[in-house]
C-alpha cells in the first residue's frame, strides 16, 4: 500500500518504539532501504489529488462526521479499515466509504443529536456557571468594598451577599 512518505513512517515506527534489526532508531534513510530492499514503490501523491487512501482526518471530512465518530464505529467493527500500529493512523480506503454501511453510519451520525460537540460535561457546566458567579461576585465585593462596605470582613461580606440573593461561601469572599 502507498500511503505515506519515509518520514512519515519512520516517525510512527519509532512513536511506536519498534527499532531496527540492529536496534537502531528509523530514520528516512533506514526506510527507503528497506523499501529498496524489498521492491516497494516510493510514495508519490495522486496525480489527480484523489487519493485511494484516506487517514482518519480525511476520511471523516469527506464522509462529513466527526473523527471521534468514524472512530469508534472503525473500533466496533462497522466500517472497513486499518489500524497496522497501535499508535498509528487509522487508514480507510475511497471504495470502503462509499459503501452503504459507511453512508448509514454518517447517516446516523448527523441525526444524532447528542454528539459530543452539542454537549459540555456536567463538570464543566458547572466550572463554567462557578466562573460566571465569579465574575459577578468579583465586580460586586469591588465595587461594594471600594464605596459602602470599605472596613468589612469576609464573614460579615458574606452574609451581606448570601442576603442579596449570591450564592456564595466565605473562602470566595476572601479570594
């Protein structure tokens, strides 16, 4: 298969750790030996800018999905493909994804409201609502302690703003 270049392979052999038969780390130059070697053709780029074969990045831009989406459906088994180094690139050839196992797979992937770019985890709602207090919080202890309550500790600050409405604990007030 012609897929990549010398010193693409050489950099997911080593990201790999496989070594050469002496041991030694690949380099593009060990690559192209061995492809001479064994009389595999140099990797040249389709002439017509089509290639045959797809990583995953492609493969989903050209079935319009997510990666993380052709993925997991490439991992379950759903969709053709080829993942030759546990570190490497998943590869997908043109014909496997115009087939209709791969179309319903965009299919659903579309219909499918709850992808992971519609949705922000619970822990980062949260995250995000607390940064938001803050902000509120910050603007409203400043502009207080600078006119009405310029000689208040942070108990007193607190129970003040618990009063107005401000979820708030005193560890924040002293921030």
């Amino acid at each position: 298969m012609l897929i990549a270049s010398d010193d693409l392979i050489a950099g997911l052999l080593n990201r790999n750790g496989l070594k050469t038969g002496n041991g030694n780390r690949w380099t593009r130059e060990r690559v192209t030996s061995m492809r001479s070697n064994y009389h595999i053709p140099v990797f040249k780029p389709a002439e017509d800018g089509i290639e045959p074969w797809l990583n995953l990045g492609n493969a989903a831009k050209l079935l319009k999905i997510a990666p993380k989406t052709l993925r997991l459906a490439a991992e379950a088994g759903e969709i053709e493909s080829i993942h030759p180094l546990p570190d490497g690139p998943w590869i997908f050839a043109r014909t496997w994804l115009i087939t209709t196992a791969a179309q319903s797979i965009a299919e659903r992937a579309r219909k499918n409201q709850n992808t992971p770019r519609d949705r922000i985890p619970l822990n980062k709602v949260s995250s995000l609502q607390s940064h938001s207090q803050m902000g509120v919080l910050m603007r409203s202890c400043t502009m207080r302690s600078s006119k009405r309550w310029p000689f208040l500790g942070s108990r007193r600050m607190t129970a003040m703003l618990k009063a107005e409405g401000l979820q708030v604990n005193r560890k924040r007030v002293q921030r």
